[in-house]
C-alpha cells in the first residue's frame, strides 16, 4: 500500500518542525509549504534533509494554494502556518489578520475546490480565550479575544466549524494552549527567558528585561503537542479539542525556575521593561484538556519543571557553540 501523503503548512516553523518529524517516524510522504524569502530559513527542518519534499506558496496567494494541493494531492493537511507572534500582531493587525484569518479560508476554499476529501486540521489557540469567561477554559468556554492575534485565530476556528457544517469537510480546530522547546520563536516569552538566562550564565548578558511577569499560562511540551494534532485527524467524526497541560504558571515562576536551574539569583537579573506590555493583557490561560485525555487518549507528560531544564540546558548548549564559551564542570549548573 502506497504511504499517506500529509502537507504542513508552516513547516519551518516550531510545530511544522516537530510534525515533520512524526509524520515521517509515522511513515508518511510529507510535504511542506514554505515562502520564497532571499535567504532560507529552514534550521529547524535542516536535520531533515530531503526526507521532506518542500514546495513554496504562501497564505497570502489563492493560485500557489490551489495548484500546491493539486500536485501533492494529500490525504492530510495540517495549518500550522500563521503570523503568531501576539505584540506583532498589534504592529501589523491588517497583515496578522490576512495571513492568520483570511489565510485559512483560502486553504479550505482551495480544499473544497480540488479534493473535499482532504483532511484538514487548522492551529487554533487558547488565546481566542482572552479575558477569560471560566476557569478553567473546556471546548464549550465562550470566546473572548484581547489581540489582533486572537481575533485573527478566532475567525479561523470559525471559519473551519462553518466549512465543516456547510460542506461536510473533514476539518477540525485543536485549541492549544501555550507550548514551548528549544526550537521556540526567541521573541516569544519562554524562549527570551531560557536564552537570556543562559546568556547571563555565560558572561554574554547581564539582564533581563521583562514584561508582565504576573501572565499566567498553560505551558507544555511543543514535542508532545504534535501527537495530539496527529491524533485529531485520525478520529472517525471531526471534533474540535482543547488540548493543554491543565496547570498554569506565572512568568514569574519560569523565571525563578530558569534561574534556579544555573544557581543564579532573578532579582540581580531581571529588569522591567514597560515596551514589553501588551495593550491589553490576557492573565490567565489553563486549559481543561479532559476531553482530549478521554476520547484521544491523550496527555501531557512533560512537567513545567523539566520543560525550563530542557529550554535552559538547551540554549546553553546553542550559546557555548556560537560564542566559544563554556559554563563550567560538573555542578556548574
Ligand atoms: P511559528 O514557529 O511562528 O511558525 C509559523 C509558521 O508559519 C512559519 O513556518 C512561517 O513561515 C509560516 N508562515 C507565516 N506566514 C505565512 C504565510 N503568509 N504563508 C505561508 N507560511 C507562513 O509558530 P508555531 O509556534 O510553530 O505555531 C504553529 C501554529 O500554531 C501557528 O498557527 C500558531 O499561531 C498556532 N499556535 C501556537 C501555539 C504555541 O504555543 N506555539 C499555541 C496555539 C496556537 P516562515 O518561517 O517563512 O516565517
């Protein structure tokens, strides 16, 4: 029997990478979508080599959407890509609104057009929960989104329920909560802390500078998260599942805990830094991801602890390649 073939959207980016990764240990033919730009940016799917074939298009352009699914033709299309950098958001609402938004209804337009049978799973994001109406956040939780970013991702989910009941696609939207690994965007809140702190660690910095430290979030194991993304589009009817860890930490304590982790003390690092608020905070985000535990059989594993060892130890490692530096023997850290 010849393999399924998948397509990733956003495949050069934290989850597209990680999902490469297990479609292909899966036994897959996995393709992936990228966009022209004048210099590559394929280090997180490099290790990969020509084990995927890519193929360029963009969110932004109807015919580079329609003939990629008309070539590849694939069994299973994941829509991970997106602009999904929340305080960019903000910066460029019109374009985080035409990528992340009208993007997917692009890819479902182009679904319905070539092959309905096509399954199709869109990245939706706890941050469509917002100003949060209960706590924890379930699949029935109404929505209220505080960013350009959550508003632009609500229209998406919608979007996907709507070509789901409309059209009977085979489309369902994971709501995911935060997750992070060392192959997170260095702009997201996680990743800045473990790079810093492993940059301080080296003589290479000397603070921190900081947001909101009072955010509280649902933070799990990205590495972990794609099985569950898998998982969703195997089900024999489309439902739509919160999937998170089902704890919530404060910055605060990512930074205490990162610290804690080299033997360094965050009150001589960390500085406030007012450029780093958002407009319009979103406090707390904990997902109730029971659903997802029973009917897929899936959970979170990685605990928030060893989530800030594996980042820490692992841009600790990156920071001794690029500067030459080492952190110590044993017990150093
Ligand atoms: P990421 O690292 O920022 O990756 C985003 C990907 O989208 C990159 O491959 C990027 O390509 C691609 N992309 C952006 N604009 C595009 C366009 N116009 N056309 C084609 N590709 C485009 O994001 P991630 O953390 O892996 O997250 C994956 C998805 O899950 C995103 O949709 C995100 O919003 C959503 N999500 C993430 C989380 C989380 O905690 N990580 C939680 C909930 C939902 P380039 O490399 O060319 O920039």
């Amino acid at each position: 029997m010849s393999a399924r073939r998948a397509l990733v959207t956003g495949v050069t980016g934290q989850d597209g990478s990680y999902l490469a990764e297990l479609l292909l240990e899966r036994g897959y033919e996995v393709h992936g979508m990228v966009r022209r730009s004048s210099s590559d940016n394929y280090e997180r799917i490099a290790h990969l080599g020509d084990r995927i074939r890519l193929h360029q298009g963009d969110l932004l352009d109807p015919s580079s959407l329609l003939n990629l699914l008309r070539s590849v033709r694939p069994h299973e299309l994941y829509n991970l890509a997106a602009q999904s950098f929340v305080p960019t958001s903000w910066a460029q609402p019109s374009l985080t609104g035409e990528f992340t938004a009208l993007g997917v209804t692009r890819l479902l337009e182009a679904v319905r057009i070539v092959d309905p049978e096509i399954r199709f799973y869109q990245a939706s994001s706890s941050e469509m929960f917002g100003k949060v109406q209960e706590v924890p956040q379930r699949e029935s939780t109404p929505f209220y989104p505080r960013s350009p970013y959550a508003v632009a991702k609500l229209f998406g989910h919608w979007i996907t329920v709507n070509y789901r009941e409309s059209f009977g696609l085979h489309a369902v939207s994971g709501i995911l909560f935060n997750h992070e690994s060392p192959r997170r965007g260095r702009e997201f809140v996680s990743r800045h802390v473990s790079e810093a702190v492993a940059r301080i660690k080296l003589g290479l910095a000397d603070t921190l500078p900081i947001g909101n430290q009072d955010a509280h979030r649902d933070w799990g194991y990205a590495r972990e998260y794609v099985d569950v993304i898998w998982r969703m589009l195997q089900t024999e009817k489309p439902v739509d599942y919160v999937i998170g860890t089902g704890t919530a930490h404060s910055v605060r304590e990512f930074i205490a805990e990162a610290f804690a982790h080299v033997g360094l003390d965050p009150a001589d690092f960390v500085r406030q830094d007012p450029s780093r608020l958002r407009p319009a905070e979103v406090d707390t985000l904990l997902a109730d991801p029971s659903r997802a535990k029973r009917e897929l059989g899936w959970e979170a594993r990685t605990s928030f602890v060893e989530l800030v060892r594996i980042m820490v130890e692992a841009d600790i490692e990156a920071q001794e390649r690029s500067s030459g530096r080492r952190v110590g023997g044993p017990g150093a850290r």
